[in-house]
C-alpha cells in the first residue's frame, strides 16, 4: 500500500534585481515539503522542483521566454 499525502507547503523566493535604467533580472526558487501518511503514521519529505511553478510565476511577472 502507498502512502498519501496528507499536507504540503512551499516556499517560493523571489529575487529581483537592477539591470540597466529599464530592465530588471528576476530569479525564483520554491522548496516543496509533503507530508505522507498511513493511518497514525505520517512523515515529511523535501520534494523536487521541476521548474513548473517558477516558470508560471515569471510568466505572471512578464518575464521573455
């Protein structure tokens, strides 16, 4: 039997930063944690990124492709 996931949380870390007088250079991270669990037991894992969610929120800001 898998385990299910039972609550998770990111954290997401935006950077911006001055590049010429019209233009800025933007960075985002996100750490994921999960947590699983079967019945009482449960434990929390780190989770990794594929990008998705740091492209979607440079898209919302405009960023180019």
């Amino acid at each position: 039997m898998l385990d299910t996931l039972t609550d998770g949380s990111v954290t997401v870390n935006v950077t911006v930063e001055a590049s010429g007088k019209t233009a800025s250079y933007v960075t985002v991270g996100a750490d994921f944690e999960g947590t699983y669990g079967i019945g009482s037991s449960e434990s929390t894992t780190q989770c990794v990124s594929k990008g998705l969610l740091e492209q979607n929120i440079l898209a919302a800001a405009g960023a180019a492709s």
